[in-house]
C-alpha cells in the first residue's frame, strides 16, 4: 500500500494526520518530569511529605504494596511501608495526578 498525498488524483488516497497522543501518555512524561523536578529541590521537604511522595510514587509506578511488612527495629522501612500500604486500591492514573499535584506544591515551597 503506498502513501497518498493531499490532492492526488487518484481515487483511494487518504491523508495521514498526526493526533495528539493519548492523556496517559501526557501523564507518563508529565509525571516522570515531576519526579526530576523532586531530585533538584534546594530545601528538604519534611518527612511526611517525603512519605507521601515516595507513597505516591510507589503506587503510581509498582500498584499496590503485597511486599512483607519491615520489622520492628526498621523504623523508617516501616513508616515507607504503612505510607505506600496505605495507597492500596489507588489506581495507577490517580496516583500519578496525586503526586503531580503534590509536586507542583512543594515546588512553591522547596525549589
């Protein structure tokens, strides 16, 4: 099958247009440039707000948390943990936008 162009004569042409791609795709590279945003923060966000970002990230990036729980004495393998555990049943796209936003929040605030 060869390729038509825009006003051939030949009957059976078509024309070929670029669409924009889909949202997710939108979401991906948006999402992906928020998580380089993160890395160039001048300030450190509190831990909290690092638990909800690496939450959030985990959820967006793996779904929901089935690994074992840390043990005891792992405290902040823990709360990293219970933070992501917490996400369980968020679905990957409404996590992505949730950390989006969250970003672009702490953007104001860290960068």
């Amino acid at each position: 099958m060869s390729k038509r162009h825009r006003g051939s004569s030949t009957a059976g042409s078509y024309i070929i247009r670029s669409s924009p791609p889909p949202p997710e795709i939108n979401m991906e590279q948006k999402f992906n440039e928020s998580a380089e945003r993160v890395k160039s923060f001048t300030k450190r966000p509190s831990d909290s707000e690092l638990l909800e970002l690496y939450a959030l990230f985990k959820q967006a990036t793996v779904g929901d948390n089935d690994t074992e729980k840390p043990g005891m004495f792992d405290l902040k393998g823990k709360a990293k943990w219970q933070a992501w555990a917490d996400r369980k049943g968020t679905s990957k796209d409404a996590a992505m936008e949730a950390y989006i936003k969250l970003v672009e929040e702490l953007t104001a605030k860290y960068a």
